[in-house]
C-alpha cells in the first residue's frame, strides 16, 4: 500500500499508538505483515476477529483492539479498506475513515474518505489538535 510506511514513520514521531485489527486469523494476518516488511512496527499490536470470536461487520473486534490498546474508543481512529470494516468501526463509536479507491463501495457519505495513506498524515495532525488543544 503506497504511503504506509511514511505513515507508520509519522505516528511513530508523533508517539501515537496504532494496531491492525483483521478478519483473517493472525498467523495470516502477520504473514501478510512480514512479506510487506511491515511486521516490526505491528509486532504485539495485532487483533483478530477469531480473538472475539465475532468477525466485521459486528463491532466487537474494533472495540477489543481499542481495550487491548488501552485506549478509549472516543480517543481512536479506525481506518478500513471495506465497508464491513467501516460498519464495525461506526457501530464501535469509533470516528472511523474508508480508505477507497475506484472499485470502491462507499460505506456512507457521512463517514469521512481518504484516497491515499498519507492524507492520514494531515488529518491525524487536526485530529490530534482537536483531542489535546
């Protein structure tokens, strides 16, 4: 995915917690990871659907990851590619932003959309003023 690790770099600078909370099981989910060389900046900080035991679009996963985090759902931001995982992250009552793309179904024109990874760079910056200004 362009932009991700210039993302990743970003919250890491900014000292602002992130996970991946997936469908798959995790051993999918961290192969996925560590082909994408992704898996040191997620090591310990992935979340499964088959750890709730309750897959998108219910909340549960959105909700766990959070707890698991230590954080409180008002205090997260839920990215997702799909519109199951946006309905898990609304129904959470997480502000949450779809990801899409041409082929894309949009879950709703009242949840926020990026195109790129990286729009996620200005936006986490406005979000963290609102949070802590």
């Amino acid at each position: 995915m362009p932009g991700v690790a210039s993302v990743l770099d970003h919250l890491e600078d900014l000292r602002i917690e992130y996970c991946v909370a997936g469908n798959a099981p995790i051993s999918q989910i961290t192969q996925s990871l560590k082909k994408a060389g992704l898996y040191e900046h997620f090591e310990g900080k992935v979340f499964s659907a088959f750890d709730t035991n309750s897959w998108k679009p219910e909340p549960d996963l959105v909700r766990y990851s959070a707890m698991m985090m230590g954080f409180k759902l008002e205090d997260c931001l839920y990215v997702d590619d799909t519109p199951k995982g946006i309905e898990a992250g609304v129904r959470a009552g997480v502000r949450s932003i779809q990801l899409v793309n041409e082929h894309s179904t949009l879950y709703s024109r009242k949840v926020a959309s990026i195109r790129y990874l990286t729009e996620l760079k200005s936006l986490i910056n406005v979000e963290s003023l609102r949070l802590y200004g």
